[in-house]
C-alpha cells in the first residue's frame, strides 16, 4: 500500500511535526532561529516525496531522513567556523 497516495503531506506533516522537534533535542540542537528545524521540515517533504513501501516502515524512513539531515547541517556549519 502507497501511504504517499493515501495521506496528503499536510496530513503527514500534522501526524509527524514532533519527530522533527524529537532530533532536535536528541542532538542537542539550539536551534534560536529555526534554521534546523526548517531542514527538517525539508527533510520530511523529502521522505514523503521519495518513500517506497519496500523500504521499512513510514516511521523509521523519516527518522532516518531527518536525522541525517540534521547531522549534514551541523557538520557544514562547522565546517564553516
């Protein structure tokens, strides 16, 4: 079953905003302007786009999505100091 075709992203996005503030926290991310969070709100709208059921589940597919992103982005802003 293609949950991208059964679920609208604004629908996605109101059932999964907290995974999104749930890495945040977990890589103790100070995020005052909301840079990061707006990575992974992009991150989700790439997860959505891109997903495959063959994968794994919906859940772990955006987690690891996210997740990854966050970490690019705190790695390239390192880079940049």
């Amino acid at each position: 079953m293609n949950k991208k075709k059964q679920f609208s992203f604004e629908e996605i996005f109101k059932q999964n905003e907290r995974r999104i503030q749930y890495h945040l926290r977990q890589l103790r991310i100070q995020d005052p302007h909301q840079e990061f969070y707006q990575e992974g709100l992009r991150a989700m709208m790439m997860a959505y786009e891109t997903y495959h059921p063959d994968e794994g589940p919906f859940a772990t597919y955006f987690n690891v999505m996210i997740r990854n992103r966050l970490i690019d982005l705190l790695w390239e802003k390192n880079q940049d100091l």
